[in-house]
C-alpha cells in the first residue's frame, strides 16, 4: 500500500509564491518514488484549502482524521492520508498555527511542532532563547508599536547609543526580508520603524554585523545531523526580497570556503539551535561569520525553508551525500516517528485506587 502524502501549498503568507515552487519540486520528488500517493492540497491568498477541485479541511477532531471534503460530488466523505508535508513559508503555515490544527487531528506531519514553528518564526522570542541558551547572537533589542508611538525619541536614542549605524530594523514574524531595512542615519532609522510596524506590531532593531553569510541544513529529530554549509553572496547591499527573489544575481557556493574547524563549529551551532528552538525533523540555520575576527553569530532559523531544486536546504543535503529523494523519504519517517513518540505519551495523570 502506498503511502498517502498530503501535500498543503501556497497560503495566506506573503511567502505564497515561493510555497508554490518549493511544493511542485516536492511533489515531483515524492511522485518519482514508488512508496508514495501524493494528494495536492492548494491553499488559496484567502486561506481556504482546495484537493482536485473540491474545498476540503482538516478537522480538529482525531475521529474524523483526514481530509473532509466541504463541496463537489464527493461531499461529506473523508480522504484519508498518512502524513501531511505542510510546505508553507512564513504566516499561517511556518508559524506554528497549521501544527496546531494538525496536532488536534492527530496526523503526523513534517516539521517542526507547535512550539519550534512559532519560536522559530518571531525573531525576538528567536534570539531571546538562543542568548538565554548562551549561543552567539548580535547584540538587538526590540519594542511594540505602542512603545513607538508612546516614546519614539526614547526608542531613536536606544538603538542609536546601543546599536549605533547602520543597524537592521525588522518586524519580529515575516520572512524573505520583507518589512526589513538597513538603517544608516536617523532618518531612514524613523522610517524603517515605520516600514516594519505596517507588518507587525513588535519590531526588533539589531547590530550590523560584518560578516560573509552562511547556512547550513538540519535533519532529524532526537539525534539532529548537520550538513556542509553553503554562501550566500547577495546582489545587493544585504540579502533583500529583490536578491532573494527577483534578480536573480546573488550567487551560493556549496559548500561554502571555509577553515574545516569553522566549518565544524557551524555544523555545532546548527545543531545546538535546532536542539534550543525545540525543532523537528528539518530546519536552514542561517550565521554569519566574521573568519578574520574568528566570531560566528547565528541570524535565524527557518523552519520550512525553501525547497524548490536549486533551494539552499536540499542543495546543502546533496553536497553533503543525501539526494533529494532520499531526503524526502526521511522527512516523511522523522514525521511518523516524531508522531509515535507523542502519540506514547501520557496526556492525563492515572490516580491509584
Ligand atoms: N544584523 C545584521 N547584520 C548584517 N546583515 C543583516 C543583519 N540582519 C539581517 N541582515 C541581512 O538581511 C537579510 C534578511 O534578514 P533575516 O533576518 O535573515 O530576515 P528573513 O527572515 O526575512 O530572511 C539577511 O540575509 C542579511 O543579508
Ligand atoms: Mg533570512
């Protein structure tokens, strides 16, 4: 019996795009191989999820686990499936809140849990984990709108004493850059707040740090392993939505030029927050480091990084020995396996008689 994989896609994510890509790329991958049944599950801008057509959902209740199909012929009837690869990046899907529906269907899915997804994904609760972890982060601090608007000059005087020029304003949960800028003077600073805090309601204002960027893949669930790293060179200033995504003239080395001891503790401080953020299954560590000052900082974590081909994860996996397939095929039994464990566990105290 072939394995039924539930595909979700696309998403109401400023990342719907690139889902799109990263999911064709895994369907094509699990499609090539014999064990499994791929069942493509579209996710609208909107939110509302669509099987060959018809609307389904996923229902937060385990005796009707599965995909209920809401309209076509085959209304009311359920579609089961084995484990759901939810292949959404950023917002409603990346973030922790897809894994809690799927936690309350008892379905195993790859990734992350609720917890590593929604930590993973707010850049304050991120760094805030990893320093109380004593893992190295760039020096930041962040504040709410409602701060920003109670006492603007006092959050300007903070980041300029702390954090000084340029530094990087960000708002804590999106990804791909957006909302994110580079401030080098006290201006552009004010505006890079305002910038930030149309998309979030939290901001974190960090230190710029001087250094070449790496990432380096994770696999795995008790025993997380560790790939080479590779480069990224950004065509622009820093590594913006533009270089990520549209001029395509940044360029990736793999594996990336390094020392093999700095490359060993990339591989060390990939795992060590993979471990402290509570991740699943997969994740993209992203670093910076400085080889002349002898410093690493870890940037963030991703975890359901890009995945179309030439994605930096399985490109950093294929370089590292694991192809694209066999990739997938242990992502699927790290979910089975993840799911196994949680399903053993107690959920309720048994009292002696
Ligand atoms: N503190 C920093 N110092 C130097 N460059 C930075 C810093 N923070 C971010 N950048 C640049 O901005 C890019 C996007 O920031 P990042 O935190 O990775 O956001 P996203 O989650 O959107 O990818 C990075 O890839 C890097 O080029
Ligand atoms: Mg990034």
């Amino acid at each position: 019996m072939k394995k039924k994989i539930a595909v979700l896609y696309g998403g109401r994510s400023g990342e719907h795009e690139v889902s799109l890509r990263s999911a064709a790329a895994i369907m094509e991958g699990l499609r090539s191989l014999p064990d499994f049944e791929v069942l493509p599950v579209f996710i609208t801008k909107e939110g509302s999820w669509q099987l060959n057509g018809s609307r389904v959902t996923v229902l937060p209740d385990p005796d009707l686990k599965g995909l209920y199909i809401l309209d076509g012929e085959r209304t009311g009837n359920l579609v089961t499936v084995d484990v759901i690869f939810p292949v959404l990046h950023g917002t409603y899907g990346e973030d922790g809140t897809v894994q809690g529906l799927l936690e309350l269907a008892r379905i195993p899915y790859v990734g992350a849990g609720v917890a590593g997804s929604a930590i993973g994904m707010d850049k304050i609760l991120m760094k805030a984990a990893l320093k109380a972890a004593g893992l190295p982060v760039g020096d930041y601090l962040w504040f709410t709108a409602f701060d920003w608007q109670q006492e603007p000059d006092k959050w300007l005087a903070a980041v300029k004493a702390e954090l000084g020029f340029p530094c990087f304003i960000k708002p804590a949960n999106l990804g791909s850059s957006v909302g994110i800028s580079k401030a080098y003077n006290e201006q552009q600073l004010r505006e890079a707040i305002e910038e930030a805090l149309l998309y979030d309601l939290r901001v974190i204002a960090e230190k710029f740090i001087a250094g070449r960027e790496i990432e380096c893949s994770v696999l795995g669930n008790d025993e997380p392993q560790a790939s080479l790293p590779g480069e990224i060179i950004p065509s622009n200033d820093f590594y913006d939505y533009q270089a990520k995504y549209l001029d395509g003239r940044s360029r990736i080395i793999i594996p990336a030029q390094l020392a093999p001891e700095i490359i060993d503790e990339i591989r060390h401080l990939a795992v060590e927050t993979f471990k402290v953020l509570a991740c699943a299954g997969l994740a993209r560590v992203d670093l910076f480091v400085n080889e002349a000052a002898g410093k690493i900082w870890i940037n963030e974590i991703n975890t359901m990084p890009g995945f179309t081909e030439i994605s930096m994860y399985p490109k950093m996996w294929e370089a590292t020995g694991l192809p694209f397939t066999e990739l997938l095929q242990q992502l699927i039994q790290l979910a089975e396996e993840r799911f196994r464990q949680k399903e053993a566990l107690k959920t309720s105290i048994e009292l002696e008689e």
